[in-house]
C-alpha cells in the first residue's frame, strides 16, 4: 500500500498560480548565456509551506549551470512571489531539472520512428 495522497484543488490552483509566477521571473531576471531555461510545473507541499519548481534546460550542456543559477535566485525569488502574490505565508522554494518532461520528450522522439 502507499501512502500518495492526490493534491488538493487549492494545491493545484496554487502551485499552477506560481508556476506561472516563477516564468515571469524567469524570463525577467535569468541571463541563461544561451541556454533556453523552461518552468515545466511545480509541486506544492500539502501545508503550503514548500515548493518545488520544475525546469527543463536546453542545451543539455547548460543544465547544471543554469540550475546553479536558479539556486542563487531562491531568495529573489522569494521576495517576488511576496510582492505578487496574496498569501500570507510565501512557501520556501526549490529549483529543480525536470526529468520527467524530458523523458517524455525522448518516448515522443522514440515513437515517431
């Protein structure tokens, strides 16, 4: 047996809500010397206390650098998702590669074969 509890409605609309937020802030604030840096999604703890944003990198060759760069912007981060949203309290935010999305990109790739 697991112990997976689906997300909540409201962790989905705010996990979607700051998804949308952490693009804005992407496309505003990462010089990603030519690396082309993606919000795919993101995950919200059930409390709302921990989030989890997910990105997928192109080239390959630029993941690890740009997601050092994410981790350097957590705090920037923190103080936009303060200024633009109305929760009271702003969850503790994490960057991560999303492998998931590039994995379904390699079974489109394998399937069109």
């Amino acid at each position: 047996m697991s112990n997976y509890q689906a997300p909540s409605r409201r962790q989905v609309k705010v996990a979607e809500e700051l998804a949308h937020h952490a693009a804005d802030f992407l496309a505003r604030n990462i010089k990603a010397g030519g690396a082309l840096v993606t919000v795919t999604r993101a995950n919200i703890a059930p409390n709302l206390k921990n989030l989890t944003v997910f990105v997928s990198v192109l080239p390959k060759s630029h993941e690890e650098e740009s997601l050092k760069t994410l981790k350097r912007l957590r705090t920037d981060f923190h103080d936009y998702l303060k200024a633009k949203t109305v929760l009271r309290d702003v969850p503790t935010v994490d960057f991560q590669l999303d492998y998931g999305e590039e994995n379904r990109q390699r079974i489109d790739e394998l399937t069109r074969k």
